[in-house]
C-alpha cells in the first residue's frame, strides 16, 4: 500500500470544484484516506516496537517402534535458549515432537522454531517437515524443511521462520506446532529441537540493542580434524577477553557463519560494530576487508545483502589497548534484526579462519538542525533535534559521556550565565527500549553583551 498515492489523490479532491453531493460523499472518502495515511506513518514506529519472546508451554511427543526415538522431549519447552530435544530415526523411521502455545498466537503471527544438527542437513532435508495445529487437529499446508531454509551441509544451530497458512497462502489460526523428522534409506538421522516462540509487544522498556541469541553454522564438515566454529557465545558476551572462532573448508563455496539475534528493528543509519583478529597475522587494511571476509544483515529471514564495507563510509581501529584487536564499524541504511559474519563464499582473499570477539549493533546518534550556534548574552539559543522519532525521548548533557542530562525533549533553551564557548550533547531513547545512542554534540557562542556607552558632550566654543 503507498500512502504517497492517497495523499496526492486527498489534494486533488481538495483543489478540484465538484457537485454538493459529491462533496459529501468525498468527505467520507477523506477520513478514510487520513485513516489510512496515519496507520502508513505509523509503520515504521510499530517496527522499531520493543518485542518479547512467547515460548510454547507443553509438547507431546511420539516415534515408530523400534525405529525412531524423541529423549529430552521437556527441553524443547523450557524457555531455555540453550536446551534441546533430540529426534533421532533409522531405516525408514519417524520420529516427533509437537509444541503447544497455551497463549494462542494471533492468526497470521509468524512462528520461530530452533533447530541444530551435528552432522550433513542436506541428507536429511527432505526427511524434515513442520505442520501447524489447532486445538490438534491439522490446519493448513505441511512445509517441507528444504523450502524454509537455506540448506547446509554442516554442523549448525539455527532458526526458521514460518507462518502457518493454507495451500493458497493466506494464514490460518493456529495453537501448535509439530517438527516429524524422517529416516531415508539407510540413513541414521538426528535432529535438535530448542523452542518454538512468537513474538508481542513489551510492556515493560527493554535494553534493544544487545543481541539475545547466536546462531551459527557451516556449509562444510571438520577441518582437519577440527570445529568450524568454536565458543560462539563468546561473540556476544560483552568481553573482549574472549572470542569465538570461525573457519572455513578448502573448497572455494565453503561458508562458515555466525549470527546474532535482536528483539528489535534497527532504524536506518544504525551500524554494525564488530572487533576482530585475524589470527593468521598482521591487520586487515580497509581496502582488503570485504574481500578477506563477510558480513550481512537481515530483517527476520530476509536477506539486506552483503555489506559493501565502502572504505569512505568504514571506521577501523585497533580496539583500545590493544596491537592485534581491530574493530569495524559501518553504517546500514535499511532496517534489521539480524548480523551475519562469515568466512569463505570463494572470497578473493578469503581468511582461513577468523576470530570474532564482539559483534554489536550501535544506534545512530541524533542529528540537530544546527551543531554550532551563535547568540549574545542575555538572548535565547534553542538547540533543537532534526527529524526527531517519533515516541523517542531526547536527553541533553553538558558532558561527552557520564553525567546526568540537564533536560530531555526534542528541543532545549539553555540558561547562560557567563558569555564564552558551551557545549552540549544529545543522546536518543527510542521508544520501549532503556538504552541510549551515542551523544551529537553542539557548540554555542555566547557573545558579551555590550552596552552603550554614556557620552556627554560639554559646552564648547570656537
């Protein structure tokens, strides 16, 4: 829908004369149309809406004799990110475990399901469905694993997003979710399941930009012996003592990757911040990042694409205190939830193997309407927010860090009391998040105030 086309049609019914009754009947037509252009505008706020997790309650679980088994089955609902229930087939077995939401998620809300495997999905793929319930009977169309995520070879833990809908595509209500696993010919198979969850509104403010969750995987088996990955909580722990480690295969299309999870949209211009080492040795020029490694962002499932890592808009630094610690930060104009780092994928210089100690997501500060402004003592300066979010609160400091603010709203009028050069800084609190972007500083010259001089001219004579 594009708001665009109804705001030019709500000017031309304006500015166009026209019959009393059809008057009338435009006037109806005109509320809708507000209607409409208020919902339209408020998009982009609903996507930066704070957002929690809604695990499923209970599971009920089942396999075919002799061949199939379901052992941990209680882990899958725990609400726990790091425990799993484990499917494992033989010949010709089955095996299952279905998840069931005792909060019954709107119809059309899509499902996140958390699954793992230690050994090659692409054996397994076909063996794989997930199918929606209510009150347990069937509802819409069985899904195939293959047409629901990109397929790896590898060890990994990932998630799949999934809306439960009929054979035309268009949602069905649902309370469940059930993941049958397959065993083809000759084949033993296993597979883990951690949760199944949708997300809601949070009532309560929540810190937006610390990840929640990592996932990670390979296109590869071991290499030489060993993991592709290593420690993958590491990378967002908040310790840049600690890393996790990716490598890749030798063949050129080996993908190694880890992912890092959001309860929240990014606004346009947030960046991707990332400290690294390449272990082989020696710092990274920015001219050789993107093509030594990876990284993308997403938007749920959807891929934004790889970023360009454009050495005009790359900040790069050693970490302080640190000779070999590098850290990137680079700016994404679209929105996401999700950042990818990956090693491999044929790159030119494509690393063996990559550490990556944290990776983050930084809101951008604010911008101001002016960053340096002139005034004479005694006189109002007011420092004012451009383009301001809507919702958001705007806190004003005297300080670059620490402090407490000294005002928040979009604008502010400081009281001066001495002339001479002031500065000020403003951070972003995006609506139902706690966390502060970085603070936009601004600089204020107060000019003396000057009075007229008294002048007295006494009588004179030629």
């Amino acid at each position: 829908m594009c708001c665009g086309q109804y705001i030019i049609f709500f000017i031309l019914i304006q500015t166009t004369p026209m019959h009393p009754e059809l008057e009338k009947k435009a006037v109806v037509v005109l509320c809708v149309l507000v209607i409409l252009a208020f919902l339209c505008g408020f998009d982009s706020l609903r996507a930066q809406q704070a957002q929690e997790r809604v695990y499923a309650d209970t599971e009920d679980h089942g396999s075919s004799f002799l061949t199939g088994n379901v052992s941990d089955a209680g882990n899958a609902v725990d609400g726990n990110i790091g425990t799993k229930a484990n499917l494992s087939v033989n010949i010709a077995g089955t095996a299952w475990i279905r998840m069931n939401f005792l909060d019954v998620p709107p119809t059309g809300k899509p499902v996140h399901i958390k699954f793992g495997n230690n050994m090659g999905l692409l054996n397994v793929a076909s063996g794989v469905s997930i199918q929606a319930y209510r009150n347990g009977v069937v509802v819409g169309e069985e899904k195939g694993m293959g047409g629901l995520l990109s397929l790896l070879n590898g060890a990994f833990v990932n998630e799949i997003i999934f809306v439960p809908s009929d054979e035309n595509g268009v949602p069905v209500a649902y309370d469940a979710v059930r993941i049958t696993l397959t065993g083809l010919v000759s084949l033993g198979l296993n597979l883990d399941v951690y949760y199944a969850y949708y997300l809601q509104d949070f009532v309560n403010d929540i810190v937006c930009n610390s990840p929640v969750e990592v996932l990670y995987g390979s296109t590869s088996g071991l290499v030489g012996g060993l993991n592709t990955i290593e420690d993958p909580q590491n990378a967002i722990d908040g310790n840049v003592s600690t890393n996790s480690i990716l490598r890749s295969n030798i063949s050129v299309t080996d993908k190694t990757f880890i992912k890092t999870l959001y309860n929240t949209s990014s606004q346009p211009g947030d960046s991707v911040r990332v400290v690294f080492k390449n272990p082989g040795g020696g710092l990274l020029d920015a001219s050789l990042l993107a093509s030594s490694f990876t990284i993308r962002t997403y938007h749920n499932d959807m891929d934004n694409g790889v970023l360009a890592l454009d050495e005009n808009l790359l900040s790069l630094s050693l970490l302080p205190g640190s000779s070999d610690l590098q850290v990137l930060t680079y700016p994404v104009d679209v929105a996401f939830n999700r950042i990818e780092v990956s090693v491999g994928e044929g790159l030119l210089n494509a690393l063996s193997s990559l550490h990556v100690y944290e990776m983050e997501r930084i809101p951008t500060a604010p911008d101001l309407i002016n960053d340096m402004v002139y005034t004479c003592f005694g006189e109002e300066a007011t420092l004012q927010v451009d383009q301001p979010l809507i919702n958001a609160t705007y806190y004003w400091y005297t300080t670059a860090t620490g402090g407490s603010p000294v005002f928040s709203g979009i604008s502010y009028t400081p009281d001066f009391t001495v002339s001479g050069t002031h500065y000020f800084y403003v951070s972003e609190t995006r609506p139902g998040c706690t966390d502060e972007s970085g603070r936009t500083p601004v600089q204020v010259v107060v000019h003396p105030y000057y009075s007229n001089p008294d002048i007295s001219i006494e009588n004179t004579t030629n």
